[in-house]
C-alpha cells in the first residue's frame, strides 16, 4: 500500500500557507507505519505537557499502514522544507530516513532497538539529533512462540511473518528461528512490504501446511492486526504478535508491551525537545514491561483449549 492514503498528503490537516504563516509555533511532523489511534495518543502525550495540537503545536501526519523508504524519505524532505521543530518516527524505516535526511532537526523514534538499528550510539548517552524508545528484546520473541506451544502444544510447523523494508527485522526473526529449532518446531519465514502481500503470505503458509502464524516486532503488524486475524482464522492457524491491540481484533495471542501507551510516552520526548532538552542528553528508554493478552473467543473458534494457568496470568482475556 502507498504510505499516505489516496487523495490525502501528510499536510492534509494543515495547508501549506497555514504551515508558513505559524513560525510562532513549534511543529511535530509525524511520519512511518501508524494508525489514527497512534496519532491520538501522541496528541494526547503532547498534552500532557500543556501543548494542544492547533493551538499551542502543529502536530503534521497521517495514519499510514506501510511505509517504504522511498515514501518515508519524500515526506521527511516535505517536514524539511517545512520547517518542522521535530520529527517522530515510526518505526525503524522511518527512524533511518529521518536520520539521513537531517543532522539538525530533532528526532524522536519508537522501534524495536534504536542501538541494533544503528539510530543511537547508547541507551544511556545516544548521541546526535535522535532518541527515543526501544521495545523489543529477543526474550520476548522467543517467548511469543514458547506461549504459541502451550495453547497448541502440537505444534509442529509455524510460519513468522516479517516487513521486508524493515532493517531491525532479524532481532526478532533470529530468536524466534532459534527458539523454534530448541522446541523441534520446523519454522516458515515469510517477508511482506504491505497489508496487500498478506493473502499471499496466508496461501505460503498455508501451502507450508503450518498450524500458527507468529508477527515480528513491527507497526505494520499492528496496523493490519484485524486483516491478519481474519485471514488466519479462515484458514484455521493460530496466531501471536507483539501488539497488544492484538487480540482486540481477533487475533489470539498477544505479548508484548502497550502499544499505545508507548505512543503517548514518545510525545513526552517531543514535548520536552520542544521545551528546550536536546535529543542527546534525553537518555533511550527501554519498555521493560510486557503483557499476555488472549482472546477466548477465537481460541473456541480454532477448537483450541487454553491452559488454566495460562489464562490465569493473562494481563486480558477477551471473552
């Protein structure tokens, strides 16, 4: 999919004369995979710190589903030519771009490993005009597909799913490889660029006969959580992902950390950037917290029986 819906440019919002004329006031491009709930919890972070968007901030950016590095680089020089006060990034494509593209304006990046992706120099002391939060670990990865066994504990093929335009997508793809080799689980990797490559990743797996499907840390993989759901549960596969919004959609597995409350947080470093803080002395912060969500209703729909003791330390369970 293009990364701005059709007939719609990231300046949508605000047009470019209204851009030009408010120099008084600090504007926040926004740009990568990201859904409308995203943008609002940004927004919402934003005002946490008394900036309201339309009045005391600009807040520039549309909610896109895939976002190619070409995309992703045309909308970081329009923020450039622009003027942005800030930029945030979403995910490891778009914190790349931004990177690239300018040393001067500060950028605030959500991905999975800001120092394995190579934006950051340290989490304690990161260095040039980025920072951020990181939310991956491959512990998680891994634990994603051990969660995977006990529902269907005869797992015996499965297949992961991962964003070829993503750079950091082997910190997740390698330790679930390595966590299906220790479990005996043969294991199907299958690359995507869009929500439109997914039919064609469902018939893969199906073709590779796997029972369950396992998402790698990637906004792609939240934004299209629903499309992905459906198309399992046609297909009878079991499925697990980092987002926590996951199972909200169908989907019925989910670790990882709150998605969303990360979205909020990262405006918290927009916020103080434009208050004055440089990017590299605001330390990246690392999520540390992560939560089990599983939805009941599609564990029935799969004829599958969800352990006791694991619904019991499930932080949600959709009925």
């Amino acid at each position: 999919m293009e990364e701005i819906r059709r007939g719609r440019s990231v300046f949508a919002a605000y047009s470019a004369a209204t851009l030009a004329q408010s120099k008084s006031i600090p504007k926040v491009g926004i740009v990568g995979s990201l859904n409308q709930r995203a943008i609002d919890e940004f927004k919402g972070g934003l005002r946490d710190f008394g900036l309201i968007d339309g009045d005391s901030v600009l807040v520039v950016g549309n909610p896109a589903s895939a976002a190619s590095p070409q995309a992703v680089s045309r909308t970081v020089s329009d923020f450039i030519s622009q003027g942005m006060n800030v930029i945030f990034a979403s995910g490891a494509v778009a914190g790349k771009a931004a990177k690239s593209a300018t040393s001067t304006i500060p950028i605030v990046c959500l991905t999975g490993d800001l120092v394995k992706a190579g934006l950051v120099k340290s989490l304690a002391s990161p260095g040039g005009n980025l920072t951020g939060i990181s939310i991956l670990t491959a512990e998680a990865s891994a634990k994603r597909l051990e969660l995977l066994i006990q529902i269907v504990p005869t797992l015996e093929r499965a297949a992961v799913f991962y964003n070829f335009d993503d750079p950091t997508a082997s910190l997740s793809v390698e330790p679930t490889k390595a966590a299906a080799a220790k479990m005996q689980v043969r294991l199907q990797v299958i690359g995507v660029h869009g929500q439109s490559d997914f039919p064609s990743a469902l018939a893969a797996a199906v073709n590779a006969n796997v029972q369950a499907i396992a998402l790698t840390s990637n906004p792609l993989f939240d934004i299209a959580g629903q499309q992905i759901a459906e198309l399992a549960l046609q297909n009878k596969l079991a499925t697990v992902s980092f987002a926590d919004s996951f199972p909200e959609v169908g989907g019925l597995l989910s670790y990882g950390p709150s998605i969303f409350a990360e979205y909020h947080h990262a405006a918290h470093f927009a916020a103080r950037i434009i208050r004055g803080a440089k990017p590299a002395d605001l330390p990246v912060e690392h999520t540390t917290i992560y939560k089990l969500g599983i939805n009941l209703k599609t564990a029935r729909a799969l004829n599958l029986k969800v352990p006791e003791m694991l619904l019991a330390s499930a932080d949600t369970v959709i009925e």
